[in-house]
C-alpha cells in the first residue's frame, strides 16, 4: 500500500438500539475505498443493529457516520441509498410477490433509468440463475436464490459501499460458495464492501481486515490474517467466548 | 320470484356493491400502506357528495366540474388529514393511528355540519331521470353512471398499480417497508398518496350517490362501516379483493330485502363483518396468514 486510500466509511462513537436498550454502544470503524471488511461477533453482539444504524433503519442515538466524506449520521434509509448505501439486510426482505424482474428494478429505482438494463446485465451476469428466474416471483425461489437476489437488488442501486447482513446463514455449502464468489467479483471490481458474519472462518478468509464485536462495541480490529490467528477469535469459531455472552 | 324481479334485485345488488367497493377500496390502500383501518373512510364519502353540491348549488359551478371539484377538494381533506394528523405520530404505532382516525372522523363531519348544515341537500341526476329496461327489469341512468365510473376507478387503480412505477412502490411498501426504505421508497410519500387515493375513491362513491339519496354530514359512518364489512369480507390489503367483497355484500343485502325484509339490510353488514370475522378472519379471497419473506 503506496498510497493512503481513500476512506469510504468512518464511524465514531456510534451508539443506537431500540427504545431505550442501547445494542450499539460507542462503535469507532472505518473502510477504505476498495476494501472487503467483516465484521465478527456472537449473536445479540449487535452487528445486524450496527448495519441498521449505518442506513438509518434504526436511529442512531449518538456518535457520528461520516460516508465520502458526508455527516450521513440519522439521513433516511431513502436517502441513504441514494448517497451510495446499499443493504443486503438480515432475512434478505425480498418482496416475495413480486418478479425477480420487478425486485431488481424496485433496487434500481434510485438510479438513473437509462443505467437499469446495463445494471441488469451486470447481476444477471454475476448470478445466471436470476436470469433464468426473471419473471418468477421472489416467494418461490430457493434460499440461495433469494440470497443471491438480495446482493443483486442491493447492487442495481450502483451503490459506493455495500453491506451485507449474514448473507451466508441457511445457505448450503456450494450456494455459499458461489455467493462469496460474486463478493470476491465484486471486490476486485473495485467495490467497497462491509460484511457481518457468523461463520467467522469463511469471512476472514475473503478480508482484507476484520472487526469483532462483542456486546455492542469493539473488541478487537485487525488485519483479517492477524484475526484468523488470534486465540480469541479462534474461541468464537467454536460458538464460544468465555462464557461472556451470557453475561450481557 | 319471477327473473325479472330477481334481475331487478341483481341490478340493485350491483348498484350498492359497487358503491361499497370503492369505500373497500379505500379501506385498503390505507391498510396497504400504512396496516391501519382508517375508520374517517366514510367521511369522505360524505364529503365527495357534500362538497359536490357545495360547488354545484353553492358555486354555481356545472354538475360535471362540480363534481370534479367534490372529489378533487375531498382528495386534497384526505392528503391534508395523513399529512397534518397521520405523519404527526412519529412511530406509527397502529393502535394510535386508528383512534387518530376516529378523531378524524368526528371533526370532519361536525365541520361538515357546521359548513354545510344540518339538512339534507340534494344534488340533480347525472343526465336525467330516464331509465332503461334490461330484460324487463329497470335500470336507472344514474346506476349506469354509478356502475360505469366504479368500473372506471377499479380499472385506473389496476393500472397504476400495475403498469407504474408508483403503484409498484406502494406495492413494495405493501409488502415490506423497510425493504421498501432501503431500495429508496419514501414511504411516507406512499401513505399520503394512499390517503388522497383512498378519499378520491370514497368521494366518487358519494358524489355517484348523492342524486339518488341525497347528502347530509351524517351519511359517513353507515357507509363507511359497509366498506369496512366488504374490505374484510374480501380480505383486507388486496384490491381486487375489495372489489369482490363490495359487490357480494350488495348482493347479499340485495337478496336479504327480496327473501326475508327490508328492515333488516343494514344489519346485513355488520352479521357479514362478524360472521367473516369469525369462522374466515382472512376474508374469501385472502391467504390464510400474511407471511412476510
């Protein structure tokens, strides 16, 4: 690395929940143009909540989102995505009555329609099947395509940075394969990518750099080599971290 | 029973299913939007009508663009209501919007009262009172024109839900709407169109109406509960279900004045709400519980 990149997405002290429960307690991250980073931790560490904040879905109560360089801190998810960010949210919210067609253009909706077919060659280029399914309706496709449908909406609002939210959970091995595939694409492509996992493992691998998160902020952020050593993240693999998780 | 007469009860069963479909109708583009029974639906309904003669008889404007204006100026009562009232309760929590929309109800036809007075007002038939026969049972001009302009509404609505971009965003925020926030959907924008559709549709029925029965500030509620009974009769949220559930309610009706009594039409309704309520919560033409994927 010659050269700083530039960086995409910084977040300071970042603090959101529900109603009065923080889940998001003091997050300071930050992605540089071009990276892919996970971000690890048990379940209720707050990473899904933490994504949630990023677009606006749920309000951050403090702290700062900085993206490009703009204060994006509590902008609407609307707004969100039409400055750059795109979420491949928890449980993929499709909108399973409708066409695989109309999903990918209700997510090119923010863009310029002159760019909706070129966007549609690229997804339907990156992930055959959903050509093959175009007029099917969302409901009936396969968890794999559904997930790959998720990326692929996300990915028709031509977005900056995209986030992904467990894009592997209930997946088959060979589906998750294919998925981390497009993402690895879509890296060398040039995307900025921010993704949460459980299978900590697969993610790292796939990194430049990892976050864990455990109970609402930060424990621990490196490079994803260095992480994959680490003792203690080694001990999350295993679904297990000290017996702290309980405790929150 | 000959087939005329029971023809002539068909026609009149169509005459007020149509009328209870467009107030259905709004009932479900609201639920759609917003999962909340907007209970001021049938004062817009007055309204459509009361504002029509108030341009017609007090105005003076012509019956075609009076009536233009009662449902223009009831569309805009409706986008002012979900804008000043509905988008104030900042975490659309259900429960508060709907007694929101009982308040609504309430102010909206004591102003009415108090604009338009305590009286009935009529309004002139359409294109006169003429009348043709079909296979001898009779059929007044006006039910045409009640019959032809549902027809109207119900197939402009399919095609702005289905062939634009904006019916396709109110079906996505439908459908899920925070799926529909992150794909870029300003949702709040949806339930306001939702509220201006949902009074124009109310307003037509009653402006429709209105030549054959008269207006008055207090005609909302009986109204608006028969639409309610036909939306969930149907099955809430679903537009064509609304229609289906508009027109076999005011067939039901219908045939409960030709077999039993007349006296006990209104209650058609409301046995209809409870008897859907109870044994077929979905509605005749609603799945049998509202997954979300």
């Amino acid at each position: 690395m010659s050269s700083e990149p530039r960086t995409v997405l910084s977040v300071e002290g970042l603090h959101a929940g529900y109603g009065h429960v923080a889940v998001v307690r003091g997050i300071d991250m930050r992605v540089a143009e071009g990276e892919l980073v996970t971000l690890i931790g048990a379940n209720g560490a707050g990473k899904s909540t933490l994504l949630k904040a990023l677009v606006g879905l749920v309000p951050p109560s403090a702290g700062t989102v900085r993206f490009l360089g703009e204060d994006i801190t509590r902008m609407r998810p609307e707004r969100a995505v039409r400055a750059g960010l795109a979420l491949v949210p928890e449980g993929r919210m499709l909108f399973g009555p409708m066409s695989v067609e109309e999903n990918l253009e209700l997510g090119a909706q923010v863009t310029d329609r002159t760019q909706t077919v070129g966007s549609l060659e690229r997804v339907f280029d990156l992930f055959p099947v959903l050509a093959e399914r175009r007029s099917q309706t969302a409901a009936t496709l396969s968890g794999g395509e559904q997930q790959m449908l998720a990326v692929a909406r996300a990915l028709m609002a031509r977005p900056r940075l995209l986030l992904l939210d467990e894009p592997s959970l209930g997946l088959a091995p060979k589906v998750i394969k294919e998925i981390f595939g497009a993402l690895r694409k879509l890296k060398d492509e040039g995307l900025t990518i921010l993704l949460v996992e459980q299978d900590a493992r697969l993610a790292l691998k796939h990194s430049d750099r990892g976050y864990v998160m455990r109970t609402g902020s930060i424990a621990l952020a490196g490079d994803a080599a260095d992480l994959l050593e680490d003792d203690d993240v080694r001990l999350i693999y295993l679904g297990a971290w000290r017996g702290e998780g309980e405790s929150s | 029973m000959g087939g005329t007469e029971l023809l002539q009860f068909v026609l009149a069963g169509l005459k007020n299913g149509s009328i209870y479909a467009l107030v259905a109708l709004g009932f479900t583009l609201i639920y759609a939007a917003t999962g909340v029974i907007n209970f001021a639906q049938g004062e817009f309904y007055m309204l459509g009508g009361m504002l029509s003669v108030w341009a017609y008889a007090d105005l003076g404007l012509p019956l075609p663009l009076a009536g233009l204006v009662g449902v223009a100026a009831t569309a805009a009562v409706g986008g002012v209501f979900e804008l000043g009232a509905i988008r104030q309760r900042k975490d659309g929590d259900p429960l508060a919007l709907i007694v929101i929309t009982v308040g609504g109800s309430m102010v909206l036809s004591s102003m009415a009262r108090h604009l338009f007075g305590p009286n009935e007002r009529p309004l002139p038939l359409f294109s006169g009172g003429g009348s043709v026969s079909v296979f001898g049972a009779v059929l007044e001009v006006q039910t045409i024109w009640i019959l032809g302009l549902t027809a109207l509404a119900v197939v402009g609505l399919w095609y702005l839900y289905n062939r634009t971009g904006l019916g396709r965003a109110m079906r996505a925020c439908a459908v899920n709407r925070d799926a529909a926030r992150i794909v870029g959907i300003d949702t709040r924008l949806m339930v306001t169109v939702s509220f201006l559709l949902a009074a124009a549709l109310g307003a037509l029925a009653g402006l429709a109406v209105t030549p054959l029965t008269q207006t008055a500030f207090d005609v909302g509620p009986t109204v608006g509960i028969k639409g309610f009974a036909a939306a969930i009769l149907g099955g809430l949220g679903n537009p064509i279900a609304a229609v289906v559930g508009g027109l076999v309610l005011g067939m039901l009706e219908s045939v409960s004045i030709a077999f039993i009594s007349s006296t006990y039409k209104d209650a058609i309704a409301l046995i209809v709400l409870l008897a859907v309520l109870f044994m077929r919560p979905q509605g005749i033409l609603g799945r049998s519980s509202r997954e979300k994927v």
